[in-house]
C-alpha cells in the first residue's frame, strides 16, 4: 500500500471526528462506515483485519473518496451509516 494513501486514511478519520464532534463517533466508526459501504456489507465478512492492509488498491481508493466525501457531506455520512448498521443487522 502507498505510504501516503496509508496516512490519509488514518488522518481522514481523525479529521472526521474534529469535524462532526456532535456524533460522538471515534475514528473506528468513520472507518466501518465507509468500509462497509465500499464493500457493500460488513467488511470483516469480505476481508480479514486490519482492513486496511487487506483492501485492493481500488477498494482503499474508493473507500478514501468516502471518507473525502462526508468531511464535505453530512447528510452521506449519516445514510450510509445507517447502510452499514443495516449490513450489520444479520451479522
């Protein structure tokens, strides 16, 4: 994985957490929420942890994309959070 892909995806998620303090989410929900979302169910169910040394470089790139997306879009954030509980439900 690239270095700096590595660090944004972990910088993304901090920055997540300073940008909506009202959620009450830690970094880890910023990246369940758009993992499952790039997986289209739970990830752990598609890929082993840590997850983001078992993504394709498609998936982290897109999943990196989610993250850039909610720090500009609440409203993403918030319907794909529900997306990812639902995959959840059954799991």
């Amino acid at each position: 994985m690239d270095l700096s892909k590595r660090q944004a995806y972990f910088d993304l998620a901090k920055e997540l957490v300073g940008r909506y303090p009202h959620l009450k989410f830690d970094d880890h929900c910023y990246w369940r929420i758009a993992l499952d979302n790039t997986l289209n169910n739970k990830w752990k169910n598609v890929i082993p942890p840590p997850a983001y040394r078992n993504l394709t470089e498609e998936q982290l790139d897109y999943t990196l994309h989610l993250l850039r997306s909610y720090l500009q879009d609440e409203q993403l954030l918030l319907e794909h959070n529900k997306n990812s509980l639902a995959y959840r439900q059954d799991n």
